[in-house]
C-alpha cells in the first residue's frame, strides 16, 4: 500500500502541539495595518488553538505529523 500524501498547503498552516491539537497563525496581519489598534495588532501576532471540531480533518490532511 503506498504511502498516504500530506496536503502541502495545510502542513504549511497548522502544527501539531503536545497535547495532540493543533494550532494555527491567526489572520488579518497582512496588510491595511494602519487602521487597527496597537493592541489589535499586537493579539493577532499569538497562535491560537484549533478547535476540536476541526481536528480530525486535520489528522487526515496531515498523516504524519
């Protein structure tokens, strides 16, 4: 049986903690930073957990990690 692929594009996004979740870069940070707070900016730079609903499609996107 071959092995199973890794989506690339989630392996990029999400990583694996040690409690066997994962967690994940938040978004708007990219661009039109002129307009959010300091301290907007400044909560968007932390990871943030996945939720657990959303875990298991993960485990299948990523077979390996």
């Amino acid at each position: 049986m071959p092995k199973m692929k890794t989506n690339r594009g989630a392996a990029k996004r999400f990583r694996k903690n040690g409690s066997g979740g994962f967690k994940r870069g938040q978004s708007h940070r990219r661009h039109i930073l002129t307009k959010k707070s300091t301290k907007r900016k400044r909560h968007l730079r932390d990871d943030v957990q996945v939720h657990e609903n959303d875990t298991s499609m993960l485990k299948r996107m990523l077979p390996y990690v």
